[in-house]
C-alpha cells in the first residue's frame, strides 16, 4: 500500500523590528518554524554564550527550527530592521484512499544561514512582500495564497545550494522554473538553452536526481497545486486549470482523472 504525504504550511504571525539604534531581543516564541529576513542595518545574532556572534546584514535570511533559542542585537549607527515570518508545518498522510490526521514537522532541510546575492535578494524581497500584503477577508484564499508563496520561497532556499556542477545548478535551476512557472507551457529545447544544457543532458539530470523525467516532474507539480486549490479554495474549475497551466478546463479535468483516478470535483467533494 502506498503512503504519500501533502506538507502544508500554516500562517502564525508575521512582524517586523523596526530600525530604532542599539535594540536587543531574545526568540520569545519558539514552538514554531522562523524565518528572518535582514532588510537593512547590522548586528549581532549569538545561539549561546559560549558561541561566537554572527553577523548579519542586508541580504541575510535565517531560519530558525522549533525550539532554537536565538539572542539578537542591533548596531547602534546602522540599526537592523528585519521582517519575521512565523508559521507551523505539517504532512496530511495519505494511504489508498484516505487522508490521514496530521503530522507535525518538526524540522525544515533548510540552510541556518545565508548571505544571498543582490540579485537573490531582490526575489526573496519579493516573495516577504507578497506574503506581508495577503490580505483575502476569505481566510482559505489567504491559506493558499500563503502555502503558494512560501513553498516558492523554501524550494529556493532548498535549491540556492547549489553544487559547482555546471550540470547540477543546470537541473536545479530548470527544476526551480517548474516549481514557480508550472502554469506556463513547458518548451524542453527553450528550458534546456535558457539554462545552457543540453536537452539530453536535462533528461538524463532529472532522471538520476528525481527518478521521473522532466514532464513527469512538472505534471506532479501541477497535480499538487491543483489538489491544493480543490481542497483550500472555492476557484471554479476553469481558474484552477489555467493556474495551473492547462490549456482547458475540459484537458485539466482528463489529466487530474488519469493522475488521481476521480475526477476534481468528486475530488473537492470528497476531501475538502
């Protein structure tokens, strides 16, 4: 029997430390994830006493597992000023046909620490901006438009370490493509030049680090976002396939049957 699992990540708090001269804090709450974007300023992070300081600037994203205890301080001349985003993580089992209770995640596969490039930065940036202007009165619209954008954001942290292989930032990158633009059409030839490989070269990568090829890759991703709107929205089946990359209602409904052997409204209906 196969057991797959779908991770949802739930909103806590977003806030944000303002730029005022000479500021120390302690990570009060610590039962949930932590991200901890340096917008400006500079200072000081320390894990414990008997640990070296880290020093932070902008461009700098942390995130802080449950329970990781965090003593921050801000310079006195260029004062930090940080966006925090808290939020639980969970994976929803599901075993042949029926979804199981909730699992939480304890721990994310994310770098502690990273110093991202201006160009990075600017994307990152991007994505805390869109995840601080969600503003849905429908809190399931707001759910799903926070699970869209943090998963983008974590599948970047995820990938952003990268390998020296030419080869392998060449997969990662095509991958990161399918995992933010699967509502686009997919042109292999295209993607492959875009990221200098050889059309072979990214078969053959997609196959030894994922195990399906490229367009198997992609159709899983759009399975899971289409699963994602079903359960969390009340978008018509005409939105949903094109956000997620369908030419036709009538096309996402064919592929979502063969993919999950029920059509998405019996899918909806049954789940939601």
């Amino acid at each position: 029997m196969e057991t797959k699992a779908h991770r949802i990540y739930h909103l806590r708090l977003t806030y944000e430390k303002l730029p005022v001269p000479g500021w120390m804090d302690i990570r009060n709450t610590m039962d949930v994830h932590s991200l901890y974007w340096i917008m400006s300023g500079e200072g000081e992070f320390a894990h414990s006493s008997e640990e070296e300081p880290i020093q932070v600037k902008p461009g700098t994203l942390l995130y802080l597992k449950p329970g990781f205890s965090l003593t921050m301080s801000s310079s006195v001349d260029q004062p930090l000023y940080i966006r925090m985003l808290l939020f639980d993580a969970f994976d929803v089992p599901y075993t042949h046909t029926t979804w199981q209770k909730p699992v939480y995640v304890d721990t994310l596969h994310l770098p502690f620490i990273k110093l991202y490039s201006p160009e990075q930065a600017v994307w990152i940036h991007e994505q805390f901006k869109q995840m601080w202007s969600i503003n849905s009165t429908d809190p399931h619209e707001r759910q799903a438009e926070f699970q869209y954008v943090l998963s983008k954001l974590l599948h970047y942290m995820r990938d952003t370490q990268a390998s020296a292989d030419p080869y392998m930032k060449a997969f990662q990158q095509a991958k990161f493509w399918m995992e933010t633009c699967y509502n686009r059409p997919l042109r292999m030839e295209e993607l492959a030049r875009n990221f200098h490989i050889s059309v072979s070269q990214l078969r053959k990568m997609f196959m030894q680090q994922t195990g399906i090829s490229p367009k198997e890759y992609l159709n899983r991703i759009r399975n899971e976002k289409a699963k994602t709107l079903l359960l969390l929205t009340e978008e018509p089946m005409k939105a949903i396939a094109v956000a997620c990359g369908f030419a036709d209602e009538f096309h996402f409904g064919k592929m979502f049957r063969a993919w999950n052997d029920v059509s998405p409204a019996r899918f909806r209906a049954l789940y939601k």
